[in-house]
C-alpha cells in the first residue's frame, strides 16, 4: 500500500514511537517533525531504540531495511521527517 507522506508521519508517531517504544507520556503532538529524536532536546532515544524503529517500519510499511549500512541509519533516521522520507521513497 502507497502512503502519502503525512500518513507516514501520523503512523510513525502513533504505531512505531508512542506504542512500539512504549512512550506512554508522550503524545503525537507533542513529538515535532523535525527534532532530532536522539538528542536530549528531543525525546531521547537510544540505539537499542533505533533498532525498534528499523523493525517498526520494517513491519507495518514494508520497507526493506535488512541491507542498511550504518551511514545510511545515521543519515535517515535522526526525526521524523528523515524516517517519512525514507519510507516514501522506499515503498
């Protein structure tokens, strides 16, 4: 299934940050698009999260991810903007 570009962001947010990471204080709003979600400004997060995230998106978009190198994870990966982008232009 194609999905528009702001579908990617809200199911991001929902289904791969707030349920999957289990951020239960966190809410969608609350989470910009453009942060940088691994910084302490941000929410955060950790490797063992980022992995998290490559499974979610992984799952729910089926977006290939087993041949990511590390560059390609630290280039695509750093908010939500970069991860959206990612799955577009990988579906």
């Amino acid at each position: 299934m194609q999905y528009t570009l702001e579908e990617i962001k809200n199911i991001l947010k929902e289904e791969v940050l707030i349920n999957r990471l289990e951020l239960d204080d966190v809410e969608a709003s609350d989470i910009s698009d453009d942060e940088n979600l691994f910084d302490e400004d941000g929410l955060a997060l950790d490797s063992v999260e980022a992995l998290d995230i490559i499974t979610g998106i992984s799952e729910i978009f089926q977006v290939d991810t087993n041949s990511l190198t590390q560059e390609e994870i630290n280039n695509n990966f750093k908010s939500v903007n970069d991860i959206a982008s990612f799955i577009a232009n990988n579906q």
